[in-house]
C-alpha cells in the first residue's frame, strides 16, 4: 500500500500528527500502531489504568537491566500499546515542563522552543474545564482537562500538610508560578480518560485518506538511498511493506523509536553488527541518553477507611461497586479517579531556577507499582526527583524489533524506587 505519510506509533504524538497531516484532503496518511484500538471500558473509566501494573491488558511490560543504584533491582517500565499509547494507560497528570525548561532548550539554539512560543500551543491544544480560556489555558481545544470528580479526605488534608510547611497553594501550577501545591489537573473529559486517540483521532477515524492500521508492528523502516521509502509491518501473521511517498515518522516513544532505527541499521555499528543488523550509518547516539524520573514511594495505613483512599476490604469492595453505579449514572465518584490526586512542587535550595522536586499525594497505599498488594486502606507521598542527572541507554536483545529491548540506566540513588 501507497501514502503520503507513514506515522509510526499512534501515542500521543502519532495520534496528533496523524490528526493534523489527515486535515489536508489532498494527502494520505497510514498510522501504524503495535496494539488494539481504545474502545475498552478500563481506557474509558479513569481508575481502569490501575490494574495495568499487574495485568498488560494495554501495555507492554518492559524491564531495565539490574541496577547497581537500586541494589540490583530492575526497573519496570510499562508503556502503552493501544490506540493512544501510554496516553491510554498512565495516571493522566495533566502538568507542562517548567517555563526555566523550554528557555533553556530554546537557549542552547533552538528556536521556537521558548516559553513563549510553546505555550501558545497548550492553549490551542487545550479544552479546559477547570480554567477556561485565559492567559495560561485554552478552551475548545481537542484535549479536555477537567479536575477528578472524587471526594477523598485525604486530599484535603495533604493540601493542608504542605501549606502548614511553607508549600502555599498555587491557583495553577500550570500558570504563573509552578511551586506550591494544589489538585492535579486530569486528561479527562466529562468523568472519561481523554486520551491521545480520543482527543485527536476519534473526531476524524472516518476520515477517507486516513488509514489506522492497528495491530500492525512495525519491523524496520526500507530506504531508497538515503532516504526512508517505507515500512515493514507484520499484521495478520504476514508481512507486507507500505511505500511512503512523502515521508515515514516515527513516534514509538523514547524505547521503540531508537528500537526500530537500529533494527533498520541506524545505530551504533559494533552493537548492530553483533546482532546481524547490515549497518546503513554509524549513528553512536541512538539510543543513548535516557532519561528518566525516579521516585520513592512512601505509603501510611489509615483507620479512615475509604474516606482516604482505596484499599483491599469490604468496605473498599463496596466502595467500588458503589462507584461503579455512580459512573454509569453521572460519570463522578471514585471511578473517575487518577489516584495521584495532589500535587505540590519545590526547591530543596533556593538559588535553584526552579522546582526539583514533585510530591504526589496518592489515594491508596501503592507498592511497586500496584504489582504488591496491601490490606486494609491507606494513602501515599510518591517524591519524585524532577531533574536526574544520570543518564542511561537502549540496547537491542535481538534484531527483531517485536522483541523487548533491555536498557541500562546509571548513577541511581540506592534505595529509590522508579
């Protein structure tokens, strides 16, 4: 099959690109996507994510290496594989970089990066619920912003715990001034996940020159000298390659982007040799310089029950039966929830630009990534470090790009957890 473009990757970049390059009727556009498509009520009803920690019902469950930092622990690293990629499956914390991170790309010579520059796309990008249009947020835009339509105690009190210790409540942390603490913003619209797909597919999926090709894993990118032609797709247990007249883009994320260029040769040449991969460029970078946020993750019992978060009992069992009927019927209460309720961010010195550290309060006592669980009901503080200076890598396990790639990663705090 013949296109214009090729997207690679229908997460939350594919899924925008494909949107906005599909609105000239004058070009075709193939997205190509690894997983399924995002019907499912677990996408639709917010607190469905949480099961994905230990169910991959739309995630791939990658692994790093062992890590010397964590005392020989590996990380786990889940990423999306549905229509909407991790848009799809994560905890849906609507929070733009600090305004000290796009200067500062912008200043290492990259214009249009500034502030200034990007914010006016938040805006044009952003329907928001909890603000309307103003000077920091948009309204009419494909992704809805909304606040959880939860009531947990716990909240409030976190709220009240940073300000008794000089974290004062900030009116937006997406405005003018990101240190403080407030409720976290959602991707939600009307009590439903707002994802990626459904912000910027959904309203053109019927669209002629728009072909959505899920279920389809990309294998490597073809070139007709040095430029990229096409793809090849395995879909339907057949191989078959799609020829792109324009150009092929890839969005497969921070793993499978880096993957599926040294799968097709471009990459650093000893390792891709290693493998039996023909080197077409000797490219040392790909897949270096991973980065990644760690976090601790602190959790307390509670003798509030599920006034202060969700937990493993009766009560909490009837909690959520309760919950269920309450969305189906008005799309609030505790289905709704993105459990990562609060936020607040700081500076552990103040002659930094700006906040290295984030706290989530989360409304459930949530152990290695929910994958352990705990009786009784409780809350949590996750601390994550916002500016890490280690740095790690991508590495192919094999040449065949369905395959989980391991990474590595270097210098992490013992102790932390990811």
């Amino acid at each position: 099959m013949n296109f214009d473009y090729i997207v690679v990757g229908a997460g939350s970049a594919g899924c925008a690109i494909a949107a906005r390059l599909s609105a000239d009727p004058a070009v075709s556009v193939a997205l190509v996507e690894a997983g399924g498509t995002d019907d499912s009520a677990f996408i639709r009803a917010p607190l469905g994510f949480a099961l994905g920690g230990r169910l991959p019902l739309h995630a791939v469950h990658y692994h790093t290496e062992p890590q010397p930092g964590l005392g020989g622990r590996r990380g786990f690293q889940p990423r999306g594989r549905v229509l909407g990629g991790s848009s799809a499956v994560n905890a849906m914390i609507y929070c733009r970089g600090n305004r000290a991170d796009y200067d500062g790309w912008a200043a290492l010579g990259n214009p249009g990066w500034d502030y200034a520059s990007v914010l006016e796309l938040f805006k044009r990008a952003e329907d928001s619920a909890c603000f309307g249009a103003n000077a920091w947020h948009g309204a009419g835009g494909p992704l809805g912003v909304d606040w959880p339509r939860t009531r947990f105690a716990s909240i409030e009190a976190f709220l009240a715990a940073c300000e008794s210790q000089g974290l004062a409540r900030t009116a937006d942390y997406n405005g003018a001034e990101q240190d403080g603490c407030q409720r976290a913003q959602v991707t939600q619209r009307g009590g439903e996940r707002c994802s990626a797909a459904r912000a910027y597919l959904a309203p053109h999926r019927a669209r002629a020159n728009l072909a959505i090709l899920s279920r389809a894993s990309a294998l490597s990118i073809t070139f007709e000298g040095q430029r990229a032609s096409g793809l090849v797709i395995a879909r339907g247990g057949h191989e078959e390659t799609l020829v792109a007249r324009r150009e092929v883009i890839l969005s497969c994320g921070a793993y499978g982007s880096p993957q599926l260029l040294m799968c097709s040769g471009l990459g650093p040449a000893a390792a891709l040799r290693a493998l039996g991969i023909p080197v077409r460029a000797d490219l040392p970078g790909v897949g270096r310089n991973l980065q990644d946020h760690i976090t601790a993750s602190l959790n307390w019992r509670s003798p509030r029950g599920p006034a202060a978060g969700f937990g493993i009992s009766f009560r909490g069992a009837l909690h959520i039966l309760r919950g269920i009927g309450e969305w189906r019927r008005t799309r609030s209460g505790p289905l709704t929830s993105n459990v990562a309720e609060a936020l607040a961010f700081l500076r552990t010195q103040p002659t930094l630009a700006a906040p290295d550290i984030e706290l989530e309060l989360v409304t459930a006592m949530v152990e290695d990534h929910a994958r352990k669980l705990r009786l009784g009901h409780g809350y949590g503080v996750h601390v994550t470090l916002l500016t890490p200076e280690s740095r790690g890598e991508l590495r192919l396990a094999s040449a065949d790009a369905r395959d989980a790639p391991p990474s590595t990663r270097r210098g992490m705090s013992a102790g932390a957890e990811k």
